[in-house]
C-alpha cells in the first residue's frame, strides 16, 4: 500500500466521522450514529500516527487470515453490535420516538 493515499483516507475518515457526530441527534438511534462518528474520528487520526511499517504489517496479517476466520469475526462482531443498546446497556435499540408496549 503507498502510504501517501493514508492520510487522504484519514482525511476522509475524520470528515464523515465528524458529520456523523453532527448530525446524530437528528437520527433514530443517536447514539450509535455519534459512537461510530467518534470512531470514525479517532480511526482517522490514529492510523497515521501509527506509521508506515506498522500499518502495512497490520493489513498484510489481516490479508493472511483464513476466509473462515474473517467471517468468524465480521459475524461475532456484527452479533456483538446488535446485542448491545444505543445507550450502553443490554436492551434493545429501539428508534427515537417509538414507545415500548407494556
């Protein structure tokens, strides 16, 4: 990979990161919307700072994994996500303004 692309990639990454967290009070589910904008935000700073030699061992490793570990993962992770609540918690995200029946 040319590292010269990261930091555009970065550039970006902290641009939609920061809409995102903008934006987030204006969505059904806020806080995912502002968690994923902060880390948006965060990945983008951070990836240059780790340095190129760094960075290029971390995608070559993650390029080496098996087929079925990377699903492993991408579906734990997903599982993981949608167990969690917009506010921390273990309930159900639920949208703004739709009420729980009783």
């Amino acid at each position: 990979m040319e590292f010269r692309w990261l930091y555009s990639v970065s550039g970006i990454r902290v641009l939609v990161g920061s809409i995102l967290v903008v934006a987030a009070s204006s969505t059904g589910f806020p806080g995912f919307v502002r968690a994923f904008g902060v880390t948006l935000i965060v990945a983008g700073i951070s990836i240059p700072l780790l340095g190129e030699e760094r960075v290029d061992r971390m995608a070559e490793w993650w390029l080496r994994q098996l087929d079925w570990m990377l699903r492993a993962w991408r579906l734990s992770s997903g599982l993981w996500s949608l167990s969690r609540g917009s506010d921390g918690s273990n309930k159900p995200m639920q949208p703004k303004g739709v009420r729980e029946f009783e």
